[in-house]
C-alpha cells in the first residue's frame, strides 16, 4: 500500500531525461463557452521551456480537437455521433495545432504534430516508424503535439481517450517520466466529489486489484477519460519503466507547481525505460530467425556497439523489418538477441557489406545499422 510522498529532492520529474506530458480536453478548453483557454496554455509552454532549460526532452499529447471543433460547426452540447466527432477533430485539430505553433514560435522552438492510432502502437512495423519519427524530431531539438487521429479512428481502433495514448507514447520514446494534468489532484480511495471520506494516495509502488477498484468513470462534459483510464495508463506506463503522475492541471504552470512539491500522486515503476525496454526485446519477443557473426562483430556487440552488415556472415530463417531475430557467434552460440531492421531478403543482400553500399544494393537509403545497439540484449 502507497505510504508517504516523494521527497522533492528524489523527484522523478526532476531526474527525468525525457518527459511526456498529456493535457487534458478540461484544461484547454473552456467548457461553457467552447474558446482556447489561452492564458492557461501560455504559460504550460513557459513550464515545457522551463524543462527544455533543464535539458529535458518534452513530448507533448494534447487532447482538444474536438472540443475546439465543435463550436465552429456550430454542434449542440452532449454527446456527437462518430461522424460529428471526427468533423469536428478535423476543425478543431488545426486550430489547437497553430496555437501550439504561435506560442512555442515565441521561443524559437520547432513544434510538430503528429496523430496517432491505436493500429500504429500495435502493429510492429508502424510502431517502429512511428518511434523512429519521433525520436527523429527530438534528436533536432523540436517538440512533437501528439493527438489520436480522430478524425479517421473508428470504435474499434481506437484509444478511446489520450491518457492511454500518453502512456503508449512514453513506451514508444521510452520516455523517463509521464505527467498527467487532470481536473484532479491524484488518486483517491474513492470519488472525492462523493465521499467526504476519500483519502488522498500520494504514491503506488504496485497496482493492484485494490488499486484498480479506485478507479472511476469521467464527470467531464468535453474529456472521455476517467480514473480508470488514467490507472490502466498508469500499468502501461511502469511496465515501460517509466514514472507516472496524475496531478491537478488547472492553475497557471501545473508543471512546476509538481517541481515544487504540489499535491500529486506518483505510480514508481521496478525498472528503468532502457531495462524495461531490453526485457521485452529479450524475453517477451519470440525469434523469427538467425544472424550468424564473425569475432570482430562479436566483440564489437560486447563492447556495446550495433551489429552493422558487413560483420554478419550467414543468415537463417524468415523474417521481416521489426522482428526478434538470434544472433550467434562463429561458434554458434547465441550472443545476443535484438530487433532487425531488415527483412530476410534485404539482410541477404547486404551481407558481409559495407554500410556505404546499402542504398545502391537496396535501392533506398536504410539504416546504418541491421540491428541498433537500443534494440540489441546480450547474453
């Protein structure tokens, strides 16, 4: 059972080297009138160049296309059928997009949107794509907006609410810490708005059946997500290694009121991102084939680098770019086992070659390596 805060001196946010922050519908939209809360997101930006100073990587899930959109097409309060929801996402998804534009333009930041489905965090090779994008954005310094691509989700294929999103998100950049700004402070024993009783959780180490049982539904006329929801992140999120808080999001600079020690609740995973991530990749993924490797690229693996082309002698087995694949020494020991970033047929035709050769022999410009030190585990 959660016992005490964190101590501000240990704060996860503090240590973190990349952070993901989801802003909730609630927060950037007023619900009454339907308008941008502006004043409220000028200075969030203020809080993710703050963190950007601190040399953090910031990624950003930003609900609000829908609550935006809505009162431009002049829709009704209460609930939208699906097709009036992804007008609407279609509508307000600009608007949300330039204003995140127009403010981090101020500071001379780059701003990029991306929109996500649930099929691009399940499906391997979209997955992959989707990772290698973002990570390409942060390495040039730029802040990714992410939202679910409403406006062609369907029921079926769907999140269903950003809280999930961030979390699978934070997965995919193995981002060290993910802050969710709420219309609630944390977790409580029960709804506090129903229970006078409700006491406040301010750490959980474990999720539990207990834990779960907490959860409970949205009151919110503009979000879709709810205690549970942000509990189901939550699990997603230790898995990955990474820290997870829910916090109240409402006033001025929510972020740095949780760097000054505000009320919140903190989820603390057992492992890091990078040893959550090397688990997966060495135990939960099954094999699909087999790359055989000379003594130079072994010792190369052991001394931390990626396994390039030209180390790699013989290949066995199918299997296609994102897949696990074995790798053996010349011996036919297993050394090491990683994510290939070729398939059989284009490992085939750069083996034994030079990373200078791979455009000419594929006809397009791959990667370096044909499995990246960040996807490699030894044994």
């Amino acid at each position: 059972m959660p016992s005490r805060t964190l101590a501000l001196t240990e704060s996860p946010l503090g240590r973190a080297r990349r952070v993901v922050v989801k802003v909730g519908s609630t927060l950037l939209v007023d619900g009454e009138s339907g308008r941008l809360n502006r004043a409220w997101l000028e200075s969030l930006i203020e809080d993710v160049v703050r963190l950007r100073k601190q040399g953090k990587e910031v990624v950003l899930v930003s609900s609000g296309a829908i609550a935006l959109g809505r009162r431009h097409l002049s829709f009704e309060r209460g609930s939208l059928r699906l097709e009036e929801s992804q007008a609407a996402a279609a509508v307000g998804q600009i608007r949300l997009a330039h204003a995140y534009k127009e403010l981090l333009d101020k500071w001379d930041i780059q701003v990029a949107q991306v929109l996500l489905t649930l099929e691009d965090s399940e499906q391997r090779l979209r997955y992959l794509n989707a990772r290698a994008t973002l990570s390409a954005l942060l390495e040039r310094g730029a802040v990714p907006v992410i939202n679910e691509n409403d406006t062609v989700a369907t029921a079926e294929i769907c999140y269903g609410d950003n809280d999930r999103l961030a979390a699978r998100v934070a997965q995919m950049v193995s981002a060290d810490c993910v802050v969710l700004l709420s219309d609630i402070e944390g977790l409580f024993t029960a709804d506090p708005k129903l229970d006078p009783k409700a006491k406040f959780i301010p750490l959980v180490r474990e999720i539990t059946p207990h834990i779960e049982a907490m959860g409970g539904e949205s009151a919110s006329a503009v979000g879709r997500g709810g205690m549970a929801t942000k509990i189901i992140a939550a699990k997603i999120a230790m898995e990955a290694g990474a820290h997870f808080c829910i916090a109240l999001g409402s006033p001025r600079h929510p972020v740095r009121r949780i760097e000054q020690g505000a009320r919140c609740t903190w989820f603390k995973p057992k492992s890091s991102p990078d040893a959550a991530r090397k688990q997966w990749i060495g135990g939960t993924l099954r094999p699909s084939g087999v790359l055989v490797v000379d003594a130079g690229a072994e010792r190369a693996l052991r001394a931390g680098k990626s396994l390039l082309p030209a180390g790699v002698t013989a290949l066995r087995g199918c299997f296609d770019r994102g897949d696990a694949v074995r790798v053996l020494g010349s011996d036919g020991r297993e050394i090491a086992r990683g994510i290939v970033a070729y398939s059989d047929d284009e490992a085939a035709r750069i083996l034994g070659r030079r990373t200078a050769d791979i455009a000419a022999l594929l006809g397009f410009a791959g990667r370096d390596e044909l499995i990246h030190r960040d996807d490699l585990v030894m044994r």
